[in-house]
C-alpha cells in the first residue's frame, strides 16, 4: 500500500454546478523522488557495511540485466476500465487476464486525464505527463470552427514531452509500436500506425497505413500472415502483426493497442452482452501475444503490462450545445449542422464538451447565456473555467468545459433537437476521471515483476516511469512521478 507523509487536502476546482472536490497528494512528485534519494543513500550506507560484516567468501548477488537483454510488452484495451474488468471477468470465461493479475501485480483503478479519451490518455501512458505538458489535448486536433474537423492527433511530431520510444533509441534499445495512437512518423524502428484517411472516417485502409509505417513492414507480414479476411475484426489484425514482430524482430520494447471492446461499449453500453464477449476474444489475444513471446525465446526476459485509457458509462441522451451556439451567432453551419465557422470553437469529448475563443476576444458572458437553456433544463453537471482545467493539467487555451450528467453525452452536431434520447443505452467516455466507472486498468506481469502486490488506486501518470524502469532505464527526469518501485523484485 502506497501511503504518503502528509495527508491529502481538498480543493474545490469548479466554479458553477455542484460542488466537485478533487484530491491533491500531499506532496509533488520532486519531492518525492527527494525522499526516494535520502532513503537510497540510508540504504547504501547501510549496504557498505553489510558488505565489511559479510566474510569474503559471501555469494554475491546476480546483477541485474543490462537493458539490451530485457523486453516489455504493453497491451492497451481499450476502454477496459477497472471496475468493468471486475464486472465482467466474473461472468465470462477467460484465463489470461486474471492469471497475470493474480501472479503479478495490478491496481484497482487507475486515475486517468481530462478528459478521458483514447489520444491524450495513451501520450500520457507513454510519457508520464499530463495533457497540458505533452500536448495531445483530446483525440480531435483541429481548433478552427469548420476547419479539418475530421482530423486527429495522429502524428507524433504533436508530442511535446519525451516518450518511452525516445528513451529507448537513447539507450539503444529497439521498439515496435502496433495501432499505438499518436505514433505516425515516430523514431519507432517497427511502427504501424493508427492512422486513417479523414476523408473516409474510421475506415480500414491498409494501402493508407502503409504510408506512414515502417517502409516495407506491411509488405513483409502481408507475405507472412497473409491478407485480412473480409470482415475480420481489428483487433485479430492488430494481434497478428504484434505476434509478427515479436517474433521476427524481438523489439526491447512492444506496444500494441486493441481497440474492439471500445467500438461496442460505444454501440451497446459497456454492461452489454457483447461487450463481454468482446472481452473474452480480447482475453485470447493476450495468450496469442503470450505465446508469441514464448516462440521469439523471449518470455525469460519480458515483462508485460495491461492498461487501458479509460472506463466507460452507459448513455441514453445527447445534449448539442452548439445548437445554441449557432443560435446565438457564435457559430455558423449548414444545413446538415455540420459547423462551418464563427467565433468560438468547440471540441466534443463525449462526457465533455471543451471551449475555446480568441485571449483577445471577451466572449465569456456571451457564452454562459447562450448555455441558459442547458442550466436550466438541469442538462450540464458542471461548468469549468480555466483555473480548473488547469489544475486538471487539461488544454491551456481551452477558455471553458461543459461537464454531462450521468446519462447525458455531448455531440458536435449545431441542428436539431438541442438533447434527444436515444432509443437504446449506448455508452461513452470523456468525462472527469474521478468517476468509478471512469478509471483504467494496470496490470504488470513477469520475470521483473512481484506477485499479489495491490496498488489500491494509483495515477496514470505513474505508468511510463514504471515501464521505463522494467526496460532498465533510470531517468529521473522522465515523467511527473517516480515509478512504482514496490512491484518490482
């Protein structure tokens, strides 16, 4: 159990809806690795006279493994989030899952970012800072009103932090990357992006991958594995060329992300038949993955880490603000409700709804009226000004965020009815990540890794350190927290 000095404060962060309080470690990451520090030396001092107690003929202890000799594998489900995990592992079948859980070690839920979302959820999970640092604000990445709406945050270059990759290439250690978001045209000696033509939305094009992939990469597996069958789902794709390159190229450091529980919490809710039978294929993949590593010679030397971006919760309605955008002249568009231009600009997140107007521009009152009808249907849990996005490390230049009730998704759409329901429960994410169903998975497997040992809750913004301790790099300097050194043996 991880227990800090000083007790927690509380801070209230919003400035309209109910009251929200968020808790603050009781001391910052700096000061942390400073106590890390004083102990290690303590511990050193105490280690020199072990070591002039201790007859010379005392076995010494096997040295660590140089970094060129170890192997991490990150498995990404997303959407998996802790306490779905639980919900459904018990009534399933699955063995891998629970197997790693049990003989290594895991969290019961991991606190992610604002908003909770695939692309700044899985930068933080490779650099260890939070959005506002590394600069993947949320999946979308356009910030002009009618402007590249479909485009993502798909290229690396975005990344204003170091990541684990960059790490691993100044130590020399090799890396593969499989549909990891935000790693188009990375340092990544084996990459297949996730990347799509914005022109045909989600839509499966390989010729469109193997643009921006490792030159050559897709030709080969293609040669080995052979073409995608018509239908196949895409985490079976993403499992066989991980399987691919594990074998075949034995990187010192793997991620791959899975993506098919995602699709069907958002089409059926995340308590739905079918998200469990997805988890359950999912659970088959992990051992695939496993075995890959057991056929590539590896599994003596590769630790394993399942996590995930966020949770989900089920949704019944959608609430379109930028209907009464349009209507209050802020914002134009067509006849579609497709947003055309205007002053403002807006990012919908699903739970969340981000807003943005020029520093020079005093829209903030024109703003808040437009948004009457919300308040006073009861349709908006809270409201977030900037000082609150900031101790969230949400985007600096967001002006505002609208916050759904439980129930209630944002969408983008400036036509039509301003909230409808739905016929069926969906379910989305996005929200504040204080909520239960909200946080994420973390589990660490393997030959580095001590069995049964509890995290409790722990912040996503520990994941890279740790796994950049498992790849046997020391650097203070990464990330805004020390790894979890308690699971390590």
């Amino acid at each position: 159990m991880r227990v800090d000095s000083n007790p927690p404060t509380e801070v209230a962060v919003l400035t309209e809806g109910p009251a929200l309080i968020l808790p603050q470690t009781g001391r910052s990451g700096k000061n942390r690795r400073t106590d890390c520090g004083r102990a290690f030396l303590l511990m050193a001092a105490a280690l020199v006279g072990l070591v002039l107690i201790l007859p010379p003929w005392a076995p010494a202890q096997a040295s660590p493994r140089p970094a060129q000799e170890r192997h991490v594998l990150v498995i990404s489900v997303d959407g998996m989030g802790a306490s779905l995990y639980d919900f459904l592992a018990a009534k399933i079948h699955i063995s891998n899952l629970p197997r790693l859980r049990m003989e290594g070690s895991y969290a019961e839920g991991v606190l992610g970012v604002y908003p909770t979302v695939t692309y700044p959820s899985h930068t933080t999970i490779v650099t260890g800072r939070m959005p506002a640092e590394h600069g993947i604000y949320s999946n979308l990445s356009s910030r002009e009103a009618g402007k590249n709406l479909a485009d993502w945050f798909w290229f690396t270059k975005a990344i204003q932090v170091p990541t684990l990759w960059d790490e691993a290439r100044a130590h020399h250690l090799t890396t593969g990357a499989v549909f990891w978001p935000v790693t188009a045209g990375a340092p990544i000696d084996w990459d297949v992006p996730e990347i799509w033509d914005p022109q045909k939305p989600l839509q499966v094009d390989p010729a469109y991958v193997a643009k921006y992939a490792t030159p050559g990469l897709l030709f080969e597996a293609l040669l080995e594995l052979g073409p995608p069958q018509p239908g196949q789902e895409l985490d079976v794709t993403r499992s066989r060329l991980a399987a691919f390159i594990l074998k075949k190229y034995k990187p010192n450091l793997l991620l791959v992300h899975l993506c098919d529980l995602d699709g069907v919490e958002h089409e059926f809710g995340p308590n739905s038949p079918q998200a469990a039978a997805t988890l359950e294929k999912i659970d088959g993949h992990v051992g695939e993955l496993l075995a890959a590593d057991q056929a590539a010679g590896l599994s003596d030397s590769t630790d394993v880490f399942i996590v995930s971006d966020h949770g989900f919760l089920p949704v019944g309605a959608e609430i379109k603000p930028n209907v009464l955008f349009v209507k209050a002249g802020l914002l134009t568009a067509d006849g579609k409700g497709n947003v055309t231009g205007g002053r403002i600009d807006t990012v919908a997140d699903g739970g969340s709804f981000f807003i943005y107007w020029p520093e020079s521009a005093d829209l903030r009152s024109t703003v808040n009226e437009a948004l009457k009808p919300l308040r006073d249907a009861g349709a908006l849990w809270a409201v977030l000004d900037r000082a609150a996005l900031r101790d969230l490390g949400s985007e600096p230049a967001a002006q505002m965020a609208l916050e759904a009730p439980t129930g209630y998704a944002f969408g983008s759409g400036a036509a039509g009815d301003l909230i409808s329901r739905g016929k069926s429960i969906t379910g989305t994410h996005g929200y504040l990540p204080f909520r239960r169903e909200l946080e994420a998975s973390f589990i660490a497997w393997g030959p580095d890794i001590r069995a049964g040992v509890d995290l409790h809750t722990i912040r996503m913004t520990e994941i890279a350190p740790t796994i950049l301790k498992a790849m046997g790099i020391d650097d203070p300097d990464f990330g805004d927290e020390p790894p979890l050194v308690e699971i390590f043996k």
